[in-house]
C-alpha cells in the first residue's frame, strides 16, 4: 500500500471510531468551533499537540511553525492571535516549545539556511543576547535546552506585549498566556511561566 493511502485508510478508521461512540460527532463539529484554547507550537511531526494534550477536535485552535515564533511582524501569527483572541475569545494561549528543536539548534550558529535565515534570525538574536548565561552551562546540549526555554519566554512575551492582547486584558481579562515545553524524551509538558492580565 502507498504510503499515503495509509493515511486515507486511517482517516476512515478514525471517523468509524469517532462514529461508534457518538452518531453526530461530525454534525455537531460543522455547526461551528468553540476552543478555550490557542496552541502556539512548533512544525516538528514529533510535537501533535491535540495527542499532548488529550483534546479533541474542537477544543485547540493551532498554529504552528519553526521554532514556535509569534514575532511582531508576523502577520500570519498574529492574524490567528488576533482571530482566537477577538472572534473565538478563547481563555487560554500556550506557547509551547520542544526539546531538541531543530529551528533552535540552527539560531545557534551561522549555517547558511538560505530563506530560513531571516525566520531563524529571531532566534539567533536571543542566542546573542543571552550568551553570557549560556556560557555557563556545561554542555552544547545543556544550552540547546536553555536556549529553547528562553525561546518560549520570548514567545510569552511577544503575545502578551502584543496589542491584541493587551486590548483583550483591558477589557476583558483574557486570556490567560503559558509557556510551556515538551520533552521528547519522556512526553511530558514542562510549564515555564504563565502570565495574566494586570
């Protein structure tokens, strides 16, 4: 079988199973989404954030992209802020990050990535601006880790500072923003920080 037909057979498999247990889970579904939640996370296949977190359809509104990032001149990123933040008024936004994260490892040196270096150039400036800390830290690994932590720190921020929330927090106290990172090696969510409105 090819191998993406392996994909389509599953497809069918899970909507059987989604059926066997309530008739009218797909009518419900189209009638509309209500999420509590919005998942800032990265590309990597290893990090499936409705698998994380026991949620199903319908309860994460997602974006993903190298190295989890919510730059401020990323205007998709912002624009899915912005959607889960004013239209579906979600409670939650949670940044989350991973261990042994590629888009990471790259701000930690000077590769050439071709059209990645522009995206890859939010996390080399973090990597340059907490040199001294990561310094410190006795092994490329050990930095590699830090470095993905202080990466979701930046994120937080990035989101909370954002006009959209900060409009959101004004007049509605919402959301509420996490960080958090997946460790690959054991599956389980680290929670960095959590911020709320002041």
């Amino acid at each position: 079988m090819d191998k993406y037909r392996r994909l389509l057979k599953a497809n069918q498999d899970w909507v059987k199973s989604k059926i066997a247990v309530r008739q009218d889970f797909f009518e419900d579904l189209a009638r509309g989404q209500n999420p509590e939640f919005l998942w800032i996370g990265c590309s990597d296949s290893r990090v499936p954030a409705e698998d994380l977190t026991g949620c199903q359809p319908g309860e994460l509104f997602v974006h993903r992209n190298i190295g989890n990032l919510v730059p401020e001149s990323d205007v998709n990123a912002l624009s899915v802020l912005q959607y889960a933040v004013d239209e579906l008024k979600v409670k939650h936004v949670i940044v989350c990050g991973h261990y042994g994260c590629g888009g990471v490892k790259h701000g930690m040196t000077h590769d050439d990535l071709g059209l990645l270096d522009a995206w890859i150039a939010n996390i080399r400036t973090q990597y340059v601006e907490h040199a001294a800390e990561l310094a410190q830290l006795p092994t490329k690994t050990a930095q590699w880790d830090r470095l993905v932590e202080l990466n979701v720190l930046r994120q937080v921020r990035n989101v909370a500072g954002s006009a959209i929330v900060h409009k959101s927090w004004t007049e509605e106290r919402r959301p509420l923003i996490h960080g958090w990172v997946c460790d690959l090696k054991t599956g389980y969510l680290k929670e960095l920080e959590t911020r709320q409105p002041e």
